[in-house]
C-alpha cells in the first residue's frame, strides 16, 4: 500500500469517486482504511512537528500548503466587477499603511530587544567584575553561572510551555512558509510573544546564539498579526482589513516581515531586501520590491531617531550609538595579488570549515531530537545543561589567558572598569588586561566589535584566537537546538572573526590587510560557508562595517567559500527545512523527475464532485477525506458530455454548507447562491480559525438534497496533460504558486480529469516510493 502521507493537502488519487446521486463504489471497511491511510503522515519516520526544534518524532501536526493561486469563481468575479474606485483606492493605501506598521513595529521590537540585552547582560557581567576585582572569585562564578542559569529557564520555560514553534531561528519556516508551507502556529501571537522574550532571555544568558535570526521570524509574525486584522482569539481584529484575508497578500506582507526583520537585526535595509529576494521569498515581483523596501526605509529611520536618543545616555547600559554597527573603516584602499590570494585561502578555509558546521549541526539536531520529545522537563534540563557548559568555558577558559600590558596612547581607560569595552582586568595586575577575557566574558556584539577594532593586531594572542574560534565553534553547534529562540549569524560571525584574524597573523609576512579587515574577511566566509548566500550577505556585511572599499575582496571571498562548500553539503537552512519534513518546493526539478510524466504520480480513484451535487455525498466526502481540493466535473443533462467544470475549495464546500441553500430537486441555483453570500464569506480566516466540518450541523432531510457548486468552483485551474514531463510540471507548479495542478487525458472517451497534483506528489520521498530504482541515480 502506498504510504504517500496526508497532511490534509493529498488531493490527487487516494480516496474513491463520488459520482451524482450514486452510492460509493467501495464497501465501507476499505474506504475506512484508505481514510485511516492518507491520515499518516507524509514521511514514515514522522518527520513533520510542532516544535521547531523537535525535528524527527514527536508531535506529528497536519501541514497544509496556502492558497496563493486566484481563484475564478462566479461569487470573487461578482466582487471585482462590483469593486468601486474609492475600495480599490483603500486597498492600495491599507498595503502601504500595513507596510509603516510592519517597519515601525519590527524597528521598535529590534530596539526593544537590544536595550534589554544590553542591560540584562551589562548587569550581570559588571557585577561578576566588581565581585574578581574584590577577589571573590568563587562567588564571582556562582554570580555569573547563577544569572545565566536562572535566564535560560526563563527562555526555555516560554519556549517548552507556551510556543514550542518560537524555539531554533525561525528563518527555515518563514521561507517555507513563503514557498507555500503553513507549518503548525508558526506566525501565532503566542510565538511572537515567546520569541522576542525568550530570544532577550537566550542571548542576555550568555548563550552562543544570536537575535538576529529571530528578528526574522519577529518580524513575519508581525506582519502576519497585522495582515490578518488581529486576532479573534484574543478579541483584536479588524473588519476593515478584510481585503487581506488571503493568503496571497498576506505572503507579501510576511516578505516585507522577513526584510524588516533583517533591518532591524543588522540595521542594514538595503541588505534586508537583499535577504527577501534571494534566501526567504519564493516568488518576486517588482511591486513587491518598492514596498519591501519601503518597509526596511522606516526600519531603519525608527531605530535612527532611537539610537540618537539613547546618545544621551537614557537607554542605561545601552552602548553608544547602539545596535551592532562595526566600523572597520582603515585607511588602506589599495590590494595588491599576495592580498588576493590571502582571501582566496580564507574563502577555502570558509567553506569547509561552514560545511563541516552544517554537517555537525545536523547530527545534533537528530541527537537533540530524541532528547526534546520526551517532554518540557528534558527540554528544560537540556537547556540548563548547556547553559552551565557555556558559563564554564567562559568564566574559566580565560585563565589560559595571558595578561598584556595596556598599549600606550589609548583614548579609552584600560583595563576596562566598570564598563563594557576592550580591555578587560580578569585576574590580572593593574595596568594589565587579559585578551582573552575580553571576548568572553563581554556579549556577543562587543566581542565582535573587538575582533573588527583596525589596528589592533597586537592586541589578541594567536593562542587566544585560536583557542576563542574552537570554542565558539563548539558551543554554536550543541546550543542551536535547545528549547530557546537562537540564531546562527552571530556565532557565525563570531567564530569567522576570530580564525579570520588568526590566519591574518599567520599571513602577516606576505599581506598588507589590517588585522580588522582579515576579521571581516573570515567572517564573510564562514557566512557563506554556511548559509550560502552572496548578494544579500555581502551588503549586510558592508552596510554593517561601513567600509563600501572593501566590496571587491568581501564579493570574492563568498563566492569562494559558497562554491567549496556546495561541493560538500546545502546550505543550513535548506538542511532544516528538509530534516523537519516540510515540503518546500525548489526552483529546479530533480533529474530523476524528466524520466517521468505526470501521470505517473498520480493514482486512482479520485474524489470527484458533480455541478450539482447531494449533500450527503459532499458530507461523506470531507468526512473521510481531509483533502483540501475537489475536482468538479458536469455531466449530462447540464452538459454534453462530462468535462471538467474546475475545481472547489474544501473551506468554500463548509461555507456554502454552513449556510444551507439547497434545494430538493437537481435543479441549478446559482443565482439565489450568489444574492445570499458576498466575496468575503469564503475570505480565509486567521491563523487556525477557519470553518471546520464539526461546525456545520446538517438535518437527517437535507442530506438528500441538492446544492449547485457552480458560483464557489474556480472555473480556470490549472491543468497539465499526462503526458507532461514530471519535471516541466513541478517547474510550472512551483514557478506559479499553485496548491492544486489538474491533469487531463491525453485521448478521448475517458474521464475528463486524471488527478490532481499537490506539493506532495512532487517530494523524493513519495516518488522514491513508487519507483524505487531512480533512488540509485538521484
């Protein structure tokens, strides 16, 4: 038996034909066990969950793909013709004005994160100062650890107990989501709400992880809050925002999320629109552009007037000018070839060391799995384990660390007392600091500011580097996993920093680089080594660093490193998405798929409706079946012959159930359907709150009567003939946005309609389980 999986979106070939005033032509066990079979889920190891992190096992959840295609029906036609210019004026207002929301609350919410950060962090790291300046060194420790504990509970607790989707960075499920993906409560108010304060708590912990991913997710989930007028469920909507319940505008505002997201994180907007087209978005338009980029414009001139405001000192340990922002700025402006070639070598270096980080985190990933799913307490002392791991290495690798004298002609007082900063005392004499203590224990974004200091290549021990790049690299593979909202620029960024800087020490006989740029080279590296973007990368780096001079040599360095490590393994992202199951449709077709047609993924029977149907037989239909898409086909007396009407919705088929015009004799009533509901009756609810089949209570007498499915059927599907090559149909499939393909005969004298193709026809998995013999040539 075919284990194809249903996640409520299997419409083609399993099920059995529903023909007008005809019984179903299966006795009731086997049509029992067919519905017991498409509710499995799509992979056999039950890859597809609820938490985020949970990547293989527990809570199998439905995933269903979005509406993006534009359905044609009598009802939506009506509607259009009906529109007047003043609503379709408000229309074009109210996406501008969701996109001001968006960019002014994601801009709020980034700030918001990195004032919290810097105070809860600055907090406990000066008191951990102030205790080893008065030689309390144990309770200095049990101070540090205490406080790095006690906030990862905090995170961990938000993410085990109210959202499990906030945990990991967020970015894997925003781009499935734009490929066409609703994975379970990914955009929910809840997780928005766990992920801003869990991601303050995870990284304010001490924790090797950033808040720059997250911001990414923050900022999906605030426009999809806003995109779909609120909330129901916590009494905040809005009926004038009824133009976007859809999917389709509502995936151009969580684009314009994820850009903003990114501004906020890097303040780099440009970068932030550079991120939408070529990691998050799956399809792109140039209308879609202005407004992305409108929406990064104010991102980035609310957290402008918000830095300017905490200048004067009013954000409490909020660092000067604030946010992440590494000026590099050196005065060299010429390379010559020895240089090239030295960022040759750290592009090489880049992509393997990246393509080993993906490898790793991927075995830990699986290892962490079998961990989570055992409940919210082992999640909870998995993160509490790793967060005392953290605090250890910090506190006591610096005693590796060798004390330095302060350079002379600082503008800055050294050692750092009191304050954040370069130079950090430890446990050495006045006068002197230790290097190594300066990126541990210091957060995230001051250690990076201190590896991207120009002219500063004394100032780190090549010990130090070496000793900073391996545990960093160690710690960023076990913490992306645990029950915390984590992000994986920063430790990214941290450990190419450093091994940057260390291979420019090595280079220093033969390249004339400073050691800052050598630590923004590293960094772009290992970047693309593992994320395995270019374009967007390298003007975030450059809107980060302020240093345009260097665009040449951060440009080659990542395609460098992006090609050696293609040749090992996918980027991380691509390797989550794909380890959580979700059906994410790629821009190319898989070889495999051009020896092969359309019709031969698709099986039969199918679930067909006539135009004018029976009751009982739509009601038996959406009880046995969890398919989301029904082909409609007219027969004779309504036509000459059968054909193909088009296809209807399953949440259309509830709402014209729901309100009940029926009639008792076969009869057409599209008229009196169409003067009984509006467009915006079969609008797509929020997140979860659609119409369900428990909702709709029909009578013992209705379910012999008839319904006409003529004003709710998309008149023009799209359909593909079965001699299609499987490949140019999942090009089309993908490159068009649809949820349902129809494919037709190719002779005459059969049934109009083969059966319909969804994303899950196209996956390996389920063509591996046809034809077994092409998974030796894939």
């Amino acid at each position: 038996m075919d284990q194809r999986g249903q996640e409520n979106d299997i419409e083609s070939s399993e099920g059995f034909v529903i023909d007008g005033g005809k019984n179903i032509s299966r006795n009731s066990s086997e049509i029992f066990d067919k519905a017991t079979m498409i509710r499995e889920p799509l992979l056999q190891r039950r890859i597809n969950t609820t938490s985020q992190i949970a990547l293989i096992g527990s809570n199998v959840c439905p995933i269903e793909s979005l509406d993006y295609e534009i359905i044609e029906n009598d009802l939506f036609k009506q509607d259009w013709r009906s529109r007047r210019k003043a609503q379709i004026f408000q229309y074009i207002v109210l996406k501008w004005t969701l996109a001001l929301l968006i960019g002014s609350a994601t801009g709020l919410v980034g700030f918001f994160n990195n004032i919290a950060v810097e105070n809860i962090a600055g907090f406990k790291l000066l008191l951990t100062s102030k205790l080893m300046l008065n030689h309390k060194y144990y309770q200095a420790f049990v101070t540090f650890a205490g406080c790095n504990v006690l906030l990862a509970i905090g995170a961990a607790a938000l993410c085990a107990y109210i959202a499990p989707a906030a945990a990991g960075s967020g970015i894997p499920e925003v781009k499935a989501y734009l490929n066409g993906v609703d994975a379970h409560a990914i955009l929910a108010p809840s997780t928005l709400f766990v992920k801003i304060f869990g991601s303050i708590l995870g990284v304010a912990g001490g924790f090797v992880v950033g808040k720059e991913g997250p911001m990414v997710h923050t900022g999906a989930c605030i426009a999809n809050l806003l995109g779909q007028g609120g909330s129901r469920k916590y009494h905040l909507t809005w009926t004038w925002l009824k133009y976007f319940k859809n999917d389709r505008d509502r995936r151009d505002l969580i684009t314009c999320g994820a850009a903003a997201g990114v501004a906020a994180a890097f303040r780099a907007p440009v970068g932030g629109v550079l991120f939408a087209l070529e990691e998050a978005a799956s399809w792109w338009r140039s209308a879609l552009l202005w407004r992305t980029f409108f929406t990064t414009a104010v991102v980035a001139v609310v957290l402008r007037g918000l830095i300017e405001y905490c200048r004067s000192g009013k954000c409490g340990l909020f660092g000067q000018g604030g946010l992440i922002m590494f000026d590099v700025g050196s005065p060299l402006t010429t390379y010559g070839t020895p240089d090239l070639l030295a960022v040759l070598l750290l592009g090489i270096i880049g992509g393997v060391l990246g393509s080993l980080y993906n490898y790793l985190v991927d075995k830990v990933l699986r290892t962490y799995t079998k961990i989570n799913e055992k409940g919210p307490t082992f999640k909870i002392l998995l993160v509490i384990t790793i967060s005392v791991l953290t605090s250890c290495c910090s506190y006591f690798l610096p005693l590796i660390g060798k004390c330095t004298p302060c350079p002379a002609n600082l503008k800055e007082p050294c050692p750092t007392i009191g304050r954040s900063g370069n130079f950090k005392n430890y446990q050495c004499q006045e006068g002197h600091y230790n290097d190594l203590a300066s990126l541990f224990l210091n957060t995230n974004d001051d250690a990076i500011r201190n590896l991207f200091s120009p002219g500063t290549k004394n100032e780190f021990y090549l010990s130090t580097l070496f000793i900073f790049f391996a545990s960093i690299y160690f710690l960023g593979i076990i913490t992306y996993g645990i029950a915390i909202p984590s992000g994986l620029f920063i430790p990214v960024i941290l450990a190419g920093a450093s091994y940057g800087r260390f291979v420019g020490h090595l280079l220093e006989p033969i390249s004339s680089l400073d050691a800052g740029i050598f630590a923004l080279l590293g960094a772009a590296s290992f970047l693309g080594g593992t994320m395995r973007m270019t374009v967007s990368l390298c003007v975030i780096l450059l809107e980060l660093t302020n240093n345009l001079i260097m665009l040449p040599l951060v440009m080659l360095v990542l395609l460098v490193s992006k090609t050696v490590a293609d040749s090992f393994n996918k980027g991380v992202y691509d390797q989550i998405v794909k380890m959580k199951g979700l059906p994410y449709m790629e821009a190319h077709a898989e070889p495999y798929m051009k020896h092969l047609v359309a019709g031969d993924v698709v099986s039969g029977p199918l679930v067909s409706f006539v135009g004018i149907e029976k009751v009982g037989n739509i009601i038996q239909a959406l009880h046995m079946t969890k398919h989301n898409g029904f082909p409609v086909i007219d027969e004779p007396p309504f036509s000459d012959a059968p054909e193909l009407c088009g296809v209807v919705l399953r949440s259309h088929l509830l709402v014209l159930l729901k309100g009940k015009r029926f009639s008792k004799e076969r009869v057409a009533t599209g008229e009196a359907i169409l003067q009984r509901f509006g467009a915006f009756d079969f609008a797509k609810a929020g997140s979860g709150k659609g119409l369900k089949l428990d909702d709709v209570q029909i009578e013992e007498e209705e379910m012999e009567m008839f319904v006409d499915l003529h004003p709710i059927t998309n008149g023009s599907p799209y359909t593909v003939v079965e001699t299609m090559s499987l490949a140019k149909a999942a090009v089309l499939f993908r490159e068009v946005g649809l949820r349902h393909l129809c494919v037709v005969p190719k002779t005459q004298g059969r049934p109009p309609v083969v059966g319909i193709l969804t994303r899950h026809d196209f996956m390996p998995e389920h063509i591996m389980g046809l034809y077994p013999h092409f998974s030796h040539h894939k």
